[in-house]
C-alpha cells in the first residue's frame, strides 16, 4: 500500500509572519482531528507544505512540535557560489527542511527552466539528501494538439536521467500538474487526471521496473479543493495531491487532508 501524500504550495505567498500563524491555526485544527494524527502516525498518510525560501527557517521551527513535512519550492544545483538571487540544496537543509519542488509549471513557463536544468536540479537535491517532488504537466495548446502524453513522457524521461529505480520510488515523488487547471478553477476530470497518471506509472514500469513502478508516489495538482479532493484521491494511480489557492488557509486544507484519508 503506497502512503497518501498531501501537500500545500503556498507559491509566493505567507512571508514569515503569515508563515507563524499559519502554523499556529493549523495546529490547533490538527489537535482535533483526532484520525488525521492517527493516519499520520501510522505512516499512512504525509502532510507537506512547500513555502517561499525567506519563510522556510520559520516553518521548520514553528512547525517543529506537528507531525508535518516542510519542503522549499525551488533550489539551484550547485551547491554555492556566484548565483545572486538563488538558494542552494544544503541551505535548505541547513534549516531543516527534507524536501524540494522541481519544475514547478511556473518554473518552467514563467522562469524558462528547461529539461536539462531540472534534471541537474534533481541530480543536486538527491545528492544533498532532500526528497525531489519532480513536477510534470501540459499546457492547454499541448493538450489540444494531441501532444501531452509526448510532452509528460520528455519532462519525465529528461527529468530523470540518470537516476536510478530505487531513488525515484524512494527518494521522489512525481507531480501531475496539468498547466490549464493551475488557478483556473479548471479542474482535470477524476479520468483525466487518473488516465494521466496511470501512463506516468507505465513510463516508471518501462523506463525502470514493476516494484519501482508499484512503489512510485505520484500525485495530482491543479484547483484541488476539498469538494474535489475525494474524487481525485480514490482513483488507482493518484496518491496524493499538490494544493495552490486552497492550501493557504489552515481550515481549508485540513478540509483536504480529512477527504484524502
Ligand atoms: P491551484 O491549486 O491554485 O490550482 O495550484 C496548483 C499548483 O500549482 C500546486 O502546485
């Protein structure tokens, strides 16, 4: 039984301050959802919350007594060096933080990351020990030109060059984030979603192997809510989802986490 994996993404939201009383409302709605601790407690379930690189050191401190992951967005490969504006794989661990997102959409159309980067990123976040959330997802053009399955089978194949069966199932996790449903209120249908990441686990059977396939955690992304979390959630190959706009509010998300369990 592959483990849920739901996570937040608060994108460029919820400095520090935000960050804190986030942390403190979450909380207290965790104290009183007595099956969410349960289900997390025995490993069945994971929540994670991707936040803004300034808000990282906050988020791992306040967040420190709560049985909850803190990832960074994004990382650089190298590990230091002339990179004004970028963080490196071993800050993010210095603070505490275990996992990273890698080619986010907005990463990849709106800060030309391309294929190649992202797999060196991949490369740098393994290497320094964090957990790489490799995002993956068509455009609308693409869907509608009959090419996201060619699109997903590049951003995968590229993306993970040189890494090995075990590292994928055990040390990433592969996001479905079609660009059409991000912050559009566009949901994937339950199918759709499912169709696409069905094919992801066929790519991890062909490209690597059945156990790497089976054990893979693969999740969905794009205007998941609450009233539409169970629907994603029961479908075969979809073990968690990657949250935007909902995320960003304790009761709102908690909503997900209990219609996930
Ligand atoms: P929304 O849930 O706001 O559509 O964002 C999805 C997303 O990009 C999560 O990474």
């Amino acid at each position: 039984m592959r483990r849920k994996f739901i996570a937040g993404n608060w994108k460029m939201n919820h400095g520090p301050a935000a960050t804190s009383e986030f942390f403190s409302k979450f909380g207290a709605e965790l104290k009183d959802a007595k099956e969410v601790q349960e289900a997390v407690a025995a490993g069945t379930e994971e929540i994670a919350f991707f936040v803004p690189a300034v808000s990282l050191l906050t988020a791992v401190n306040v967040a420190k007594e709560l049985p909850v992951i803190v990832g960074a967005e994004n990382m650089h490969w190298e590990k230091s060096g002339a990179f004004t504006g970028e963080t490196s794989g071993p800050m993010i661990t210095e603070i505490g933080a275990t996992h990273v997102l890698i080619g986010h959409s907005e990463r990849r159309h709106i800060f030309r990351e391309t294929d190649e980067e992202l797999n060196k990123k991949v490369h740098a976040a393994i290497e320094c020990g964090l957990v790489a959330v490799l995002c993956v997802g068509e455009t609308l053009e693409e869907r509608e030109g009959g090419k996201a399955f060619d699109v997903i089978k590049r951003q995968f194949v590229e993306g993970l060059k040189g890494i090995d069966g075990e590292t994928l199932a055990h040390k990433m996790i592969i996001a479905y984030e079609p660009v059409w449903a991000i912050g559009t209120g566009k949901t994937a249908s339950d199918a759709d979603a499912e169709e696409v990441c069905g094919f992801i686990r066929g790519l991890a059977k062909e490209n690597f192997c059945d156990k790497t396939a089976g054990e893979l955690i693969i999740l969905y992304g794009g205007s998941v809510k609450a009233d539409n979390t169970k629907g994603i959630i029961s479908q075969a190959d979809i073990d968690g989802v990657l949250v935007g706009g909902a995320s960003l509010k304790p009761d709102s998300f908690m909503q997900i986490v209990k219609n996930a369990l």
